[in-house]
C-alpha cells in the first residue's frame, strides 16, 4: 500500500521538494525490507532440504528483475526522450577492456 502511495505522490507532487523527499522515506520504509522478507519467506517454504536450491535461485530471479528494471527504463527513457544509444564498447579504452 505505501508503495502504491508513494508512487501516486511521486506522480502528482514530483516537483515538490517536501513531497518528494517526504515520498523517498516512505518508499524506502515500504520497499527497502521487501528482499529480507522474501527471503525468509522462501527459506521457511523451502524448508531444510530444499533451502540449498531455493536461495540461489532466489537470488538470480532477483537481479534479473533488477536488471532487467533498468534495461527496461533506460530504453524507454532514450526512446521518449529521442537520444541515441551510446556506443560504449566500440569507443572504450582497450585497456579497460582488458581489466
């Protein structure tokens, strides 16, 4: 619910100063314990045998989600926005590469 509200807030208030700080509180309140708790979810599901399987799956599904949240966003953001994509790799420093 809170981060229903928070995103609503973000939404109406987003040049709001107040609102805007006021809003990431709430939504670090909201979301910040959502991977503990689905941890401890998994693991008491899991129970002992199967715990060993769960957590690391668990945790590859999780950052793919957040990988894939900003993929996602960052190809949106360049579309609406009308900005060409970066060509990173193709100007990098051959030393960095190599690092």
């Amino acid at each position: 619910m809170g981060f229903a509200l928070a995103s609503i807030a973000l939404w109406v208030g987003g040049t709001s100063a107040p609102i805007v700080y006021t809003v990431v509180v709430l939504w670090g309140l909201t979301f910040g314990s959502a991977a503990t708790l689905l941890q401890t979810a998994q693991a008491n599901a899991s129970g002992e045998e199967g715990v060993d399987i769960a957590m690391p799956i668990n945790t590859t599904v999780w950052n793919l989600a957040i990988a894939g949240g900003g993929i996602l966003s960052s190809n949106t953001r360049l579309s609406v926005w009308n900005i060409q994509k970066l060509k990173v790799i193709k100007n990098a420093n051959p030393v960095w590469l190599a690092a």
